[in-house]
C-alpha cells in the first residue's frame, strides 16, 4: 500500500492497437505518477497536444488519482494533480545533445519527491518540477547521455 508507481514514457509510435495496450495497462497499474513528453501524450490522449497544461489535465483526466505531467523540453513542462494544476518554465540553454535529458528530468523529479508524502502538495510538486528542469537542462547542455558531471 505503501508503493508508489511512476509511469515515465519513451517513444511511443501512433499505432493505435500499442496505444491502446499501454492505455490499459495505465489503468490498471496502479500509478501515481505519469511523466509523457508532448509527443506521447498527444499519441495516449488521440490528438495533439498544443498547450501543455491542458495535456496534463487531460491525462489527468483520464487516469483519475495520479499526477499527470507533461514536459515539452526548453518550453517547460505542466502538471496536474487531485485539485491542482502548475507550470515550470523551461530553462534557455544551449541544446549540445537532447539524449538523455528526458530521464534526466523524470530522475531529477522522482528524487525530489522521494521523501514527499503521497500525494505531495502543490508547492511540492513544484520545487521537484523545478530541480527536474535544472537537471534536464544540463543533460541538454553536454555531448551524451553520459556527460554530466
């Protein structure tokens, strides 16, 4: 009971019985937490997702009980929760190699969160969404996913 589960997506093709597989799988997973990148939740949702918030609503809305957050790279990424929904600006910096920066956010929020209570607070959620960022930025910034210091 005292498990949390975080659903971080990779590359996730438009074909629709995939998409439709993983959508079952997230609700009967258990997750608390779903980190997608614009692209995937655009594929998960089955349309495009423009603005940020409104893809973390709807796959909040969609998978009611979690955290639902979708990052959009230098734009930032947005969250929506049980009542509660915030952005993070993205950081301007110079993008050597995007490889990796994706796991560097999704690690960088999951260890800002390990000792939150479940579900955290609005302003919980942002300071990790806030050091993810940080941490994403500087994947970003160097040659490799395995460049960071």
């Amino acid at each position: 009971a005292s498990a949390r589960v975080s659903v971080a997506g990779g590359s996730l093709p438009p074909d629709p019985a995939l998409v439709a597989r993983v959508r079952a799988r997230l609700r009967t997973s258990g997750a608390s937490l779903l980190i997608f990148g614009r692209d995937e939740a655009s594929a998960l949702l089955g349309t495009r997702v423009e603005s940020l918030a409104a893809g973390a609503a709807a796959l909040q809305a969609a998978f009611p009980g979690t955290w639902a957050i979708v990052t959009g790279g230098a734009e930032g990424s947005a969250a929506a929760g049980p009542a509660e929904a915030l952005s993070v600006p993205g950081r301007s910096v110079e993008t050597v190699d995007a490889t990796g920066a994706g796991d560097a956010y999704t690690a960088g929020l999951i260890a800002a969160l390990l000792h939150e209570e479940w579900p955290p607070s609005a302003g919980a959620m942002q300071r990790a969404m806030l050091a993810a960022t940080e941490l994403g930025a500087k994947a970003a910034g160097v040659l490799g996913a395995q460049g960071l210091p």
